[in-house]
C-alpha cells in the first residue's frame, strides 16, 4: 500500500511558500490564543524558535546581520498590518 501525499496547499515557488509558512503560524498564533496564552508570550516564543531555527540553518554571523536589518524594516512599516493614511 502507498501512502498519498498529505493534501496541503500546492506550493509553486519561495514566496508562495513564505505565504503558506505565514498562513499555518497566524493559525498557530490564533489557537494559541484560544487557550488562554498571552499573544505577548506567543509572539515571543515564535520569535525565539523562528531565530533559533534561521541560526541552526544559517549560523549566528548571518542571523546577527539580518537581525540588524531588522530595526529600519520594522519602522518603514513592513511588518504593520494596520492601514496607513
């Protein structure tokens, strides 16, 4: 007997999958929520594990330049949701 393959989302390129990556951890987040944790705390653990990963992949140097990078990306608004005027 083979086993199918599972029925997730059909993924066609790196930023599809980065779309798809971001829908399952908003969905994390979400259910996190729903039982009673804080978003702070998810949002730092999230955070913790996401780094911890990019580290284990790409070596501290490489996470340390892009953690740089992360002040003037967070204040030209990249990572607000809310609607700009």
């Amino acid at each position: 007997m083979t086993s199918s393959p599972a029925p997730f989302i059909e993924i066609a390129g790196a930023e599809d999958e980065r779309r798809a990556a971001l829908a399952f951890v908003t969905e994390a987040f979400a259910e996190a929520i729903l039982a009673g944790l804080e978003s702070e705390s998810f949002a730092h653990a999230a955070l913790f594990a996401a780094l911890q990963e990019l580290v284990e992949t790409y070596g501290e140097e490489a996470v340390a330049v892009f953690a740089g990078r992360l002040p003037e990306r967070i204040r030209a608004g990249e990572f607000t949701i809310a609607i700009k005027h």
